[in-house]
C-alpha cells in the first residue's frame, strides 16, 4: 500500500468525489479583466481541462477561455441524435475534388469538455491499481479482445455492463478489484471472459 | 403508432414496438424535445408557402411517405435552415444547404410545369417520381448543381428529418432514449423487456409480436 499513499501524496484527484451540480458555473472562481493570473489556457477540451486541474491544485492561478457554452447537462443535453446538434464541431469547411468524401454530421464536439461532449464526458475512471495489474492480480491484457492467463471477473453493477458475449466483441477487459476501489456506489463493471 | 409502409411491406417488421411508451423512463429534457415533435411541429419560416409545398412533396417520395399518418418532414428541414443548423461542410460545386434547397425546390417546380404542365407539389406521385428518378440518375449537373452532390444533400436532411421521429424508431425497432435508463441486456440476440423480436414480412401472417426476454 505504500505505493498507493505515494501516488496519493502526488495527485489525490483519484479520491476527490465528483463535485459538479448544476450551479458548477457560479461557484467556480472568477477573475476580472484587471486581475493578474499566472496562466491562460485557450479551450476548455481534455487537454485544457486537465492541464488546468492539475495547475491550479499546485496553486496556479488559473483562467480558462471557451468560445462555447458551459453546459449543464441535465438542463442543456437530451438523449436523442438530432436534439444533440448544438454539441456537433460544425464550423464551415468544403469539400472538393474529383470524388469529393461526404464528411460526417455530428463529429465531437463543442462547449466546455470539447470532444469529450461527444460521449457525455463519461468515462470510468482508473483505480491506480489498474496501472498494476500484473503486479497485483496476476494478469495482463494481451489485446483487446482477452486475456492470456487466469482472469478475474466482478461485477459491481448489472446496468449498462457489457454481456458476456461468447464472440469476445464486449468491451476492453479490465480486472478491477471493487475492495479496492474507494467509491462503492460507482457503477463501475468489468466482465472478463476466459480466454483458453 | 404505425406508419404505412410500401405495399410490399405487408406487415411490420416489429408488430407492437412502441417507442413513445417508454417515456416515462427518459429524462425531462429529452421528453419535452420528442414529444414536442409530435404534439407541435415547428412552425415553417424558412420556406415560402409555394416552396413549402413542392419540398413537402420532394420529401414525402425521397422517404415514400404516401399517406397518414406521415412525419412532418418539411417542418423539421425547415427548422434546420431557418437556424442554420447544417452539417458545418458543403460541397465546393454546391452553394450553401439553404440555398441549394431554395434552387432545387424552385427548379423541381420549373421541371413539372414543362414537362406536366402543373407544378411539382400538385403533379401525381408517379410524375414526381419520375422527375426524381431523372435525377438521381444523372451523371452531371442539373440546372448548375451537381446531381448527385444534389442528391446526398436532400437525402441527409431527409433522413435525418425522417429517423427523429419516434414512429420512425418503431419501424426499424429502435426502441428509443435511453438516459437515464440505460441498458441491461447487453449483447447478440438478446433484447430489453420493451424491445421486440423482428417479424420479418416475408414470414407467413406476419411474423409474431414476441417481446422482450433473451433470444
């Protein structure tokens, strides 16, 4: 466990709970045009996003332009392809030549998150103990379809998990341990088939 | 809710899938957006009441809509060219979508009247029909706008009018939203308790309106 408390005392965003609600964009800090910061970062996508938590959590002052909105998703996003439109990259581009390849219609993504919109900014988190698998449990992935040696399955939520499928075309195995993860409640699932 | 399909369709391919049943499962935003598409669809601004006419026509025989009860296709187009709500890209042959539409809309009427004598929103399905197959079979432009860049354009606003309606999701069996839901019954063959098994029209009487369960 020392290795975990040391990647912990490095960057304890792992064990932080999701903090976002609907007034998010209030209670963040704001500057005004006077004020000094030590960074401005422009787009408020992954790579923006993240190098501006990591800063500002080692004390940077730190302001964040996005020429799209911030959007409350539940206010803001539906469940539904043509209502999705205003999340869609759609700035103006043409297409020539002799056999011209229609582009595609809802690219990711604007607003704050960037292309992270296109998927609702939903992504599982990694456990610092995913990093160590072989390590700690015993195994390792050899691609995207299975694993090579034993596998472990858990199953800490039956909604929205991918099936056992016996083609092997679910989603990329992970083993995560649920003892070890610090958030219960997160419906997280890993479904790993044995792979002979 | 059915919508009639072509002729040779004799039955529907997910007998009882309704899609708009499941509402109450999908979140308020979602709701207001789907059922709004029924209840009210928007208002038409960015058509003049003649071309509102003929581009209704042209997208009732792009999706084979013949009859009632059909979905609001001009409506949902319009909407999308009165907000600019475009794909981003055009074709460098092509001007922008709202004014290709106004063009091809303006010259479908001139085709009709010189060929039938009557506009295109009033000539028969038959000859609107033919005039758009002429089209979509053409290799080069047609009054200036390439046909078949012409031809992909109408047909992604089409679609795209067409497949937001729920009775659309019922007759391809797309059970609809799925937030906050989600999924349960992941994987080939097996289907949600609301999904229902597909009854291809080609089987005797229609198929079975088997619901739900695992394959």
């Amino acid at each position: 466990m020392n290795s975990l408390r040391a990647v912990r005392g490095r960057n304890e965003s792992a064990w932080l709970l999701p903090l976002a609600g609907p007034d998010v964009a209030d209670r963040m800090r704001h500057y005004s045009d006077d004020d000094e910061v030590d960074l401005v970062i422009v787009g408020c996508g992954a790579g923006g996003s993240t190098v501006a938590q990591r800063l500002s959590r080692a004390g940077w002052s730190v302001v964040m332009l996005e020429a799209w909105p911030f959007w409350e998703p539940d206010r803001d996003w539906v469940s539904d392809e043509a209502g999705s439109h205003k999340l869609y990259w759609t700035e103006p581009r043409v297409i020539d030549g002799d056999d011209p390849i229609p582009l595609g219609s809802n690219n990711s993504g604007r607003g704050v998150g960037g292309s992270m919109v296109h998927f609702a900014g939903y992504t599982p988190r990694f456990h610092p103990s995913d990093f160590r698998t072989e390590t700690l449990d015993g195994w390792a992935p050899t691609g995207l379809w299975g694993t090579k040696t034993s596998v472990r399955t858990t199953k800490t939520s039956r909604r929205s998990c991918p099936s056992r499928d016996r083609t092997g075309l679910g989603a990329t195995p992970t083993a995560t341990r649920t003892d070890r993860t610090p958030w219960a409640a997160t419906a997280r699932c890993s479904s790993v088939e044995r792979v002979r | 809710m059915s919508l009639p399909l072509p002729a040779h369709d004799d039955a529907r391919r997910f007998p009882g899938q309704s899609s708009l049943e499941q509402g109450d499962h999908w979140d308020e935003a979602t709701t207001a957006l789907v059922r709004s598409r029924i209840d009210r669809p928007p208002e038409v601004t960015f058509f003049t009441q003649p071309e509102e006419g003929i581009a209704a026509a042209l997208l009732d025989r792009l999706l084979g809509q013949g009859g009632e009860p059909r979905v609001p296709l001009v409506n949902f187009v319009d909407a999308r060219l009165a907000r600019g709500e475009t794909d981003g890209w055009h074709y460098a042959d092509l001007p922008e979508d709202g004014e290709v539409w106004r063009r091809s809309v303006r010259h479908l009427d001139e085709d009709a009247r010189e060929r039938y004598g009557v506009g295109f929103a009033d000539a028969t399905s038959a000859q609107q029909d033919e005039i758009l197959t002429g089209i979509m079979d053409m290799q080069h432009a047609w009054h200036g706008l390439p046909a078949g860049q012409l031809w992909n354009l109408w047909l992604r606003y089409a679609c795209t009018a067409f497949y937001s309606s729920p009775y659309a999701w019922d007759e391809i069996g797309f059970p609809g939203p799925a937030y906050p839901r989600g999924y349960g019954n992941l994987g080939i063959d097996r289907r949600e308790r609301f999904e229902v098994r597909d009854a291809p029209p080609s089987k005797a009487g229609g198929g079975t309106a088997a619901r739900g369960g695992t394959a």
